[in-house]
C-alpha cells in the first residue's frame, strides 16, 4: 500500500511517499481503507519532534473516515471514522491507504456527512466533546464562554454547547464570521483583550459564567480564571504562549473554582469510539455541522498538506487516497 512516512523529524520535507506492507485482519483487529484523512497542527508537531512518545520510523495521522475492508463480517464495506492519540505516535497512522485498528475502535460514521467532513472531526469534536460533555457535565441553562471560540476546538465546543441547550459567550480577539457553524450559534461576543473580565460580568449580571472552555491557555489562563462564577469549571487544553503561569491562590479557592484539565491526547484509537460514537446523533440530527473543508490533496503531495497547515491555513485541509 502507499503511505506518508518519516524516519527522522523536522519540516514536512522528511515525509516520504513509499510503500508499505498493507495490514492484515486477525481475531482482535480489523483493517479499514481510508478514504480521506485529515492533517491535524498535532500532527505536524509530531513530525517536527515535539511529541517525545513517538516511536520512528512512522506513519502520521490521528483522523480518519473509511470503509472496513477486512474484519468481521458485520462490519465489512461499513463506513466508519474515527480518531486516536496513538495512532500516527506509538502505531501507524491514517496517511495511508489503510490502517489496522483494534475492533473496540469501530464506529459507524454519520450517514450525513461526507469521507472528507467526517475525516475532519476526530480531534476537535472529541476534546471539545471530552471537556464539555464528559468532564464539565454543562447543562441545558448554563453559561459557557469559549476562549478561542474561532478556532476548530473552540467552534466545535460552541457547536457541542448549543446542541446542549447552553448560552453561548464567545471570546476571541475577532468577531466570528456569522455564516460559520460556529459563527452562527453563539449568543454573545465578547473582544479577548483587557476589558474581557468588564464585559463578560456585564453579560452575566455580575456573576460570571458556569463553565469556561479556554482552548488557548497560558497567556489567557488568568483570564479563563477571572470569567468564571462561584463554583464554576474551567477546562484547560493548551499552553499558548507560556507553559508555567501564575494566579492569585487566595481568589481561587474563595471562589470554589474547579479547575479541569483536558488531553485528548490519552486516549489512543479505541478509547476515542465511544465518543465518536456519541458523536453521530448531533450530525444526523443536524444539531452538529461539519466544519468547512480548506483544501484537498492527494496522498503523494501529503507535504503540501502539511505546508498548508503548518502555514496557518484557516479551515481544515483533508488527505484524499
């Protein structure tokens, strides 16, 4: 089979287009034929080095969406997605024209969105999905504000938000673009600069919110802090700008803060499908929308893709075999 693999790290010129041995099926795996993959900034961080865990030589790429080619016949010829923290890291990737994967990782994609909008969930939806839903519990009624809500994490967690019945508060240093999913959702928007902390409280009575998503961390870490009320959560899922950070420990703990931190990123290629899983009922329902499609490529102009991302790109950028 044709695969992208990278022996040692650095740019994305270090990917080469080789063949590979393709997988074979046994009694614990299946092996799906991906259709479209997307390029993930993760995984460009991984083929720059910054992931010590990866194991080289490797095939990168942590989202998919595919067909079961060979596995249990139940699952032959159905169309499933998924996404992993292992795989394109410790196990080969989705940059490939196939991919072996335990059977606890299946999951039947939405029959609403296409291979190349499906290939485009995994990571955003799931840490957004993690935080929000899983660790946050946010209720119908409740206020989240989204910090870095223009981004693909912070737009699916606005998505995800909504299709829960939550007001949305939008904090970001734009506006969001109205004829986005994310764009049009959202109940407020609020400048991230240093009146953030003002404004919110106006918006919220004075309060605050009950949850804080903050997809930047670091430089905004005091901030997410400062937006949240009285026994409110604050996820955290990044380190921008700074990895160490301090805050007032007295405001803190007299404000009861609940702080959460989020890593998709342990949960390898199996422990993601239930989420996936749960996943499905939002885009069927038309509750949850895939996000817009950038560019395509196919797999052997893969550094391309991985240029185009590492460029900043806005929109998401999908492999297609």
């Amino acid at each position: 089979m044709k695969a992208i693999q990278f022996k040692t790290f650095g740019t994305p010129e270090v990917l080469d287009y080789v063949d590979l041995p393709t997988p074979q099926a046994d009694a614990d795996n299946a092996v799906v034929r991906i259709v479209a993959a997307s390029v993930n900034p993760s995984d460009v961080k991984n083929v720059s080095g910054h992931f010590e865990h990866t194991v080289l030589p490797r095939t990168p790429g942590r989202d998919f969406s595919g067909v079961v080619a060979d596995g249990p016949q139940a699952w032959l010829g159905a169309e499933v997605w998924g996404t992993g923290g292992d795989i394109g890291f410790t196990r080969d990737g989705t940059h490939a024209e196939f991919i072996k994967i335990p059977l606890a990782a299946l999951s039947r994609k939405p029959a609403t969105l296409s291979h190349a909008e499906a290939a485009a969930i995994g990571v955003n939806f799931v840490v957004a999905w993690l935080g929000t839903v899983e660790y946050a519990q946010l209720r119908a009624g409740e206020t989240i504000a989204v910090i870095g809500a223009g981004g693909g994490v912070g737009g699916a967690v606005v998505q995800i938000a909504k299709a829960h019945g939550a007001r949305v508060i939008a904090v970001d240093r734009h506006p969001l673009d109205a004829t986005t999913p994310a764009g049009c959702l959202i109940d407020d928007y609020v400048p991230f600069d240093e009146h953030v902390t003002g404004r919110l409280r106006e918006l919220t009575g004075g309060a605050g919110t009950e949850v804080v998503y903050d997809t930047v961390g670091g430089v905004a870490f005091e901030t997410a802090l400062g937006l949240v009320k009285r026994r409110g959560r604050v996820l955290e899922i990044s380190g921008t700008g700074k990895r160490r950070v301090d805050f007032d420990l007295i405001d803190f703990y007299h404000n009861e803060t609940q702080l959460l931190g989020v890593d998709s990123a342990k949960l390898g290629v199996a422990e993601s499908a239930p989420l996936m899983t749960a996943l499905v009922e939002g885009f069927e329902s038309g509750k949850l929308t895939g996000p817009a499609i950038a560019q395509e490529f196919p797999l052997e102009r893969a550094r391309e893709a991985y240029n185009a991302v590492a460029g900043g790109t806005r929109g998401r950028v999908v492999i297609r075999m």
